[in-house]
C-alpha cells in the first residue's frame, strides 16, 4: 500500500506492506541511523520522532504514519551537533549506536518539558537504555544540553 | 604533556550521533542474501535427518546449508591468539545440538520472509537425548555432552571430555594445609555467581561478499577481526591471502564480540553462490546462541591470625562453561590470577578445580572474565573473616593488601592458560584509593549503617580490585604511520575500537609523541588488509600493549622526520629538533609542510613510514577500591543504590573522560550483576530471559549517582605511564554491595543476584533464629 510520510522535511510515496513497522520502512529506504536493537520494544535504539514525539519505529506500522511527518536524526542536524558536543566533552558517547535515538529524545524532551528535574529527565530517558555509559556521565551532557538556550 | 592526559571528545562520537552510516549493517551491500538459522528446539539432541528438499525448492531461496555441507573440523570460536587455550570442540554445524538455539542448519534466501519461510520449510528428525542441565552434577556424569573423537586441546588444559571437563588446573603455594591448622581463625564458605549477558546494544552481525579481485570480504562487528580472519581460514580451508576482515564501528561488545559467530555462515554462503549475503542476530538468538558469563562455585577457606594477619587462602571452584568450552580454561585462571595476589602476604595459596560442560548457552569473554566472579567470593569472605577476627574491615586490607614495590608468587605461576610472568608492583596505589574512597563515601560517617525515619537503613561496603594490563608474552599490538603531503598524519592500528574510545586515545599517545596536534592524525583501525596486526580488544590491553606500540611508532617517525630535516636544512641531525610544527638547528628552520611537500613533490623524495610493534613482558595491574552506599526496605528486601564512590589505579589516563566512563560503564554492569540481572533456564534447559524484557539491565532510574576518581599513578612501563582501564570498573560492585547489605541487615548473601526476595528470606529467616 502506498504511504505518504513526511521525512525530515521532505514529502515521500512509500510502498509498504500492511504489516511492515516503519523502522523497516526507513532502514530499507536507506536510514541506516535507525537501527534495531532488542526486537521487543525495549531499548529505544530505533526511535524516531512522529510529529515531533519520540515513538519507537520496531513497533510502529508504517501504514499510522501515513500524512505525518517523521524525523530521523538526520532531520536536527544542529542539535545532534550540540548534542554530540556535550557528550564528546564528558566521554559519554562510547559506541555511539543508541545515539541518535538519545539525541532525537533530547531534542523532543527540550521542547515537551520546562526546566525538567534530574528525576523527570530520567524519567522522560528511561526506554533509552544504554549498556556502555553507565548513564551518570550522559546525564551530565545532558544538563548541559538543557542550559543552551 | 600537551595532549595525553586531557579530555578531548572522540573522534567518532559526532559523526555516530548524526547518524552517519559506520556500523557493520549500515555497510552490507544492498543485495545482500538474508542469511537464518534453524536452532535446536532441544538441549541435547541427535540430528537423524534434515530434508531440505522443500526449503531448496522455494522461490528467492539460493542456499541451504547443514552439517553435510561442511568437512568435519573441530574449532572453537572463542576469537583467541593462536594456538588457543579452548579445546576445539566445535564444528560450524554438527549432527548433534547441544543446548537449544544451537545452529541446526542455515538458509540464505532473497529477504526477510522467504528466509523465515524457507526456515519453517526444513525438515528436521532428532533423537533427542537427555541433557546435563545442572553444572554441580556433570563431573563423571553418565551423559556424556562431547563424545566426538574429533575433538581436542591445543595443548595440555586438562580437557577431559569423557568426564564433561572442557578444562582443570591446580596451584599450590606453599603447603596451604599446614598453614590453615597453624591459624587462629578459619573460615570456610561458598559462594555461587551466576551467568550474565552482555547486551550490547548493537546485536552480532557480519557480512560477505567477493571483492573485484575474487577475494572474500568479511564486515564484522569483532574484537577481534585479525583471529577471525585466521579461524575462518583454518575452518574453511581458504586461503589467509583471500580473506579480508574489516572491523567497522561496533554496538558495544564487553567481551561477547571476542568470539566468532555469524561469520562462518555468510562466508560459507557467499562463497558458494557468489553472491553477497549478510546475519543479523535476533536478540533472542543474541541471548540464546551467542556467549554469557561462565557461572562458578567458589569453595573458599580463609586464615588468618588473630592480629589480622591473613596467612592461608584455599580456593576450589568448579565453573561452567555450557555447550562449548570457549575461555573454560583462561577465565577459570583469571578468577585466581587476577583476584588472590590483591593479598600477597599470606604463606601459601591453593587454587584449583574444573570447568564443566552442560547443555546451557556457552559461556565466554566478558568484561572481568572471572575476575568479577573471583572478587565476589574473595572480598564478601574477606568481610566475613573480619567480623570473625572482630577486626575492621578496612584496617583489615590496609595490613594485608598489596602496595607498590611488592609482588605476589602467583604472578609467575598463573598466567592465562599458561605459566605466568614473575612482575613488580612498579605503580599500586591501592593505599590511596582506598583512603580517598573512604572520603568520598563518607565511611566513618556512616559505617556501619543508619536506620531512617521511615524504618528503611541506609549502609556501606566496600572491595578492592585489580585486573590486568594484556596478556604478557602473547598479546601484540602494531602500529604504523605515515606522513603525508602538507605534514598531516595516517596511524593505522590493528587495534580494535568497539566504543571504549580507542582510535581516540591511541591518536592522543601517537600525537604527544610527535608533538603535533591530534587533529593532524588520522586513525584507521581493524582491517586486516590496511592495518598492522593485533590481537584484538580484550584482556585489557589496548591501552597498555596498543598504546606501547603506537608510542614506539609514533617516537621512530618523529626521528625520521628530524633526519629528514636535518638533510634539508644541511645540519648535524645530533644538532636538529623537531617541535611538532618545525625542524629546527643552529637559526635554521624547516616546517614539517615544508619538509613534507619536499619529500613528496621536489627533492630526495621519499615515503616516510614508521611501523614498530609491541608484546608485553609483563601485565601491570590496574587497582581499585569500590565503596557503596545503598539503602535497604527491611519490609522488601529491596536495595536501592545511593551513592557508588570509586577509587581507581590505572596509571596516567590517557583521556580523563574517556576513562572516567569506562569505571562509570564497568560498575554499572557490575551493580547490574550484583542485584538485578540473572539468566534462568526453566527446568527443562529453555532461556527464560532470552529477550530485554525478562533479563533487565540496570536503566537510568536506578544509577543516579557515581563518583570516580583516579589515583595519581605512573606505571613506568606504559605508554607514558598508563596502565589499561577497560574491566578494572566491573570487579567491586556485587561484593561491595553483599558487604553493604550484610552490615545493613546482618543477611548475608552468597550466591549472586542480590534479589529482594533473598534478602527478605534472609531477614525472615534472621528473625526466626532470634
């Protein structure tokens, strides 16, 4: 079935299968920053972003997305930047395989929240799991990330 | 120094986090056949028949592949030097199945689905055979896992199959007996650890294709791409010369990467139909059918004095190394090596045992390797004999462990499945990290425990570590540089960058040593065509051994540089300097872009490369001393962590940050060992926690506070006094944290996870007694 999604700014005709998740969708299309991770919708790795809010694309059927938009990590490209910065500075990017689904997080949890808590930010980050950093250092780049304005 | 012990960002943290292709996966080719396995629905059975017939026939499916298909040869896949310490025990499919998810028989077919419908199309007859499922009782049992003639040790590891042992050692110090009767105070207690999955985020993958000169190239995610290269060579009987093994970016892999995995099965398809093809693992087939954490018993005797003089350890272990006997030997060893010289004082030592077969998922490399497992059992006995002594804790190991200067017999006699090296503690500021960790948990404050308001009680407990620094005699590292027109530099390592931050620290040693900005070094990595040799990414060693080659590369090419330059300036090169952007002598001044347009375009020209490599002589130790402080709901049992304060010895660091959260990453998966991951098997041999909703790694709710530090350390041997620091992090948390809650509750647990319900047992358990 024909499926019109918004990605990153530009409108595209998709073919999909009625039971294809949009991860596949994107990866076969060429995304590769959304990756797969558990199969099971548990790590947050394949997050992209619809309309703006963090979804996980495993268990996302492609067919919903249909006239929304989605953005991938290549759609903040300033941010991921800024991002990329904060972590590189407290050596919390490690192997860098779950990170642009932690940037696409931080950017819609710096639009969703006002001056979040240390608990609601890890609140809002919890379904990004992280295996390498030990997350204490992540969330110091993220503090920081938090204060630009 | 300029540019080694400083903080700078990775140098491929940016491009990662923007989404820039890199990792195994993102690089198959785009008509990759999709490679699938069938695996065993049983843990041990016989393979009667496969008819694959129907599987063969379906349309889109190019090639299906069982145990027919390839010559009988005995391997192991656990991704060491060569020849390894692991029995060579398997083959790349087998007429018998060992544990369920072991490889029956594999497809490549167009996709996804006709790969899945191509799977469900063989045809598969077992007799299926009672398993071993208990690894207390497979010594001597009567069902014997790996009755195949074919199979063998490299050498002497005590592999004795017909007995279900993969491998066996003993050591003895002194007479250990003699010495525990002469003691005042003896305890004896065991303690069980329990298997853990690595859960890397990027799950294992590889893929093949034939290059335009008709060889084979492998993209795998390893840590160890230059063994893969050679194992497949070895298995496959292809020529070394045909393969070529490149390492892209890689998800995580703490040791579960080591060993070899999809690579056989898209090489094995790709050189039979020609065409390229590519394995992604499920993370089932992750949890299932790749490596854990070898689970063990400790039997431990401890002695002492009634002055706190610890004067005997007798230690017996039996570990189980599943299926296959990948790193039976070599993490068995670890567990006494690399945990028992911490108290070198005592008069003898005793270690010993064996290391099983069961029908579970094997056991292999990961992060600690028996370290962890040895530390748990040690360091919660340690506390244990301390209450008996009624001696403090930390005064305890102030009198007992090892300080800098010393040494410890078991250095010499316990290598990694071979003898050890005889070494010096020429860098060990365990006293310091032990005194600064107390400082930073707040001991005196609050050791014991307190009760709270709320009835819950707030504790500490603390453990000291060591690992090592590579495998001395055995582990090579190489480097190569070359400068290029304009006078920046390529460095290309074998070493293998799996996100602990090693192209980025190996540019930071090449760049102080040849004065000149990191920036003008580019690091290239891991593949076996374009890069020098080196063992892999494990034991340790890409800091120390990686680290000591690239310096040594990096001091030759400032040399030829400065020779160079002297011949352009016409000066004694005795007389000429190099500081990093000019040769200097005597008022005369070329820049390096001066010399190296010169060398390139104009006169004496010339390539400038400079390769050295580096093999240890001996494998310094990073310490460290680990103090927790946790809460306790007496009413739960359950544990919520506090604080985490660690203290760490691993020499210069390198890149502070980078350091820094390679202990954060370790304690993390060690915290994660201690109290909430547990891999269980039902009853009849099938992974309960073979997905990331039943086996639960530590999220973000739950580690909210670390503090690490480092010790103020030289290790005269390191490229510019750093010792390695990658697994150093995992040992302290799960006995730190048994201590901890032992002083909270007076419940001691020995056999890892500290769940709730054991902890609330325990309490119930206590308050019947009284």
């Amino acid at each position: 079935m024909k499926t019109k999604i918004n990605v990153n700014g530009t409108m595209k005709t998709f073919e999909v299968k009625p039971d294809e998740y949009l991860l596949d969708t994107l990866k076969n299309s060429g995304y590769v920053s959304v990756r797969r991770g558990c199969d099971t919708t548990s790590c947050g790795v394949c997050t992209v972003l619809l309309d703006g809010n963090p979804i996980a694309s495993c268990s996302y059927l492609s067919c919903r997305a249909d006239e929304h938009s989605v953005t991938t990590v290549e759609g903040i490209p300033e941010d991921a930047a800024l991002i990329a910065d904060f972590f590189g500075h407290e050596g919390a990017d490690q192997c860098g395989y779950c990170n642009p689904s932690m940037a696409l997080t931080l950017y819609a949890m710096k639009r969703e929240l006002k001056n979040p808590s240390d608990d609601e930010i890890r609140t809002y980050l919890v379904g990004n799991l992280c295996r390498c950093s030990g997350y204490v250092a992540q969330h110091r780049a993220i503090r920081a990330y938090l204060e630009v304005e | 120094m300029k540019y080694v012990n400083k903080i700078r960002p990775s140098v491929d943290g940016k491009g990662l986090m923007m989404g820039k292709p890199g990792y195994t996966d993102d690089l198959a080719d785009i008509n990759s056949l999709i490679v699938k396995v069938l695996r065993s629905p049983y843990p041990y059975a016989k393979i009667l028949k496969i008819n694959k017939e129907k599987a063969e026939k379906l349309d889109g499916v190019e090639c299906v592949l069982t145990h027919k298909d390839f010559k009988r040869i005995p391997m192991t896949r656990a991704g060491q030097g060569y020849p390894e310490p692991s029995p060579h025990d398997k083959f790349i499919l087998d007429d018998h199945v060992r544990h369920i998810g072991d490889e029956v028989a594999a497809v490549a077919a167009a996709d996804n689905e006709t790969a899945d419908k191509a799977l469900a199309l063989l045809e598969v007859e077992y007799e299926v055979l009672e398993p071993v499922l208990n690894y207390e009782n497979a010594y001597e049992n009567k069902i014997i896992i790996h009755p195949e003639p074919e199979i063998h040790e490299m050498f002497p590891i005590g592999f004795e199959p017909k007995k279900n042992v993969a491998a066996a050692y003993m050591m003895n110090v002194g007479d250990v007996s003699k010495t525990l009767k002469e003691c005042d105070v003896v305890i004896e207690e065991s303690f069980y650890t329990q298997a853990q999955a690595h859960v890397m985020m990027e799950p294992h993958t590889a893929n093949a294709r034939i290059d335009f000169q008709g060889r084979l190239v492998i993209y795998s995610s390893t840590q160890t791409p230059f063994h893969v290269r050679r194992i497949l060579s070895q298995t496959m009987e292809y020529p070394l010369s045909k393969i070529r093994v490149i390492k892209p970016r890689i998800g995580g892999g703490y040791g579960g990467k080591q060993c070899l995995h999809g690579e056989f099965l898209v090489a094995a398809v790709t050189l039979r139909t020609g065409k390229p093809s590519k394995i992604v693992y499920t993370r089932k087939e992750v949890f299932e059918s790749t490596f854990s954490r070898h689970p063990m018993r400790f039997d431990i005797k401890l002695g002492a004095m009634k002055d706190g003089t610890l004067k005997g350890i007798d230690v017996e272990v039996l570990s189980d190394t599943g299926a296959y006997g990948e790193h039976a030997l070599t993490v068995f060893m670890v567990a006494g090596s690399k945990v028992f010289p911490l108290y070198n004082k005592v008069d003898s030592v005793r270690f010993g045992g064996k290391v099983v077969y069961t029908n579970h998922t094997p056991a292999g490399a990961f992060r600690g390797y028996g370290a962890i497992q040895g530390n748990y059992a040690l360091e919660s006995a340690v506390d244990m004999l301390c209450e008996k002594l009624g001696i403090d804790p930390i005064e305890f190991r102030n009198k007992n462990m090892i300080k800098e200067g010393e040494t410890s017999p078991i250095f010499a006699i316990m290598g990694e499945g071979t003898e050890g090296t005889a070494m010096n503690m020429e860098s060990c500021k365990l006293e310091y990290c032990v005194k600064r960790g107390t400082e930073l948990i707040g001991w005196n404050e609050k050791y014991p425990k307190k009760v709270m308001a709320d009835g819950k009680i707030r504790s500490v407990g603390m453990a000291i570590a060591m690992q090592g620094s590579g495998i001395p005699y055995i582990d090579m590292g190489s480097a190569m540089i070359k400068l290029n027109d304009d006078g920046f530099f390529n460095l290309m390592v074998g070493a293998t960058e799996l996100g602990q931050g090693s192209d980025t620290i190996l540019g930071q040693i090449a760049a102080e040593s040849l004065g000149v900005d990191p920036d003008k070094v580019i690091i290239y990595s891991s593949d076996s065509d374009l890069t020098p040799f080196d063992t892999g990414a494990y034991a340790s060693s890409t800091t120390y051994v990686s680290g000591n080659a690239v310096k040594r590369t990096a001091d030759k090419m400032r040399e030829m540089i400065i020779e160079e330059g002297a011949k352009a300036l016409g000066t004694p090169v005795s007389e000429t300097d190099f500081d990093g952007s000019s040769i200097k002598s005597n008022g005369k001044k070329i820049t390096l872009s001066e010399l190296s347009n010169r060398l390139y375009y104009s006169e004496d020209q010339k390539q400038l490369v400079a390769v050295e490599s580096y093999v240890g002589t001996k494998s310094p130790p990073p310490f460290m001393a680990g103090f927790v402080e946790i809460e306790v709901d007496p009413g739960t049992g359950k544990i919520e962590l506090i604080d985490y304060a660690a203290v760490v010895d691993c020499g210069t660091t390198i890149n502070p940050a980078l350091a820094r959260v390679q202990v954060e990453g370790g304690l993390v998966q060690g915290i994660g060992m201690a109290i909430y991951e547990d891999v269980v098997y039902s009853s009849s041999g099938g992974l309960i926690t073979n997905n990331m909703m039943n086996y639960r790694i530590p999220t973000r709710k739950e580690i909210t506070n670390m503090h690490v530090e480092f010790a103020d350390s030289f290790e005269p041997s390191g490229p510019y006094g750093a010792k390695s620091v990658g697994e150093i992090g995992i040992d302290t948390p799960p006995a730190a944290i048994a201590n901890a809650l032992y002083n909270a509750v007076g419940v001691r647990i020995q056999e890892l996870p500290i769940t709730p319900e054991k902890v609330l047992m325990g309490i119930i358990k206590q308050k019947d007694k009284e």
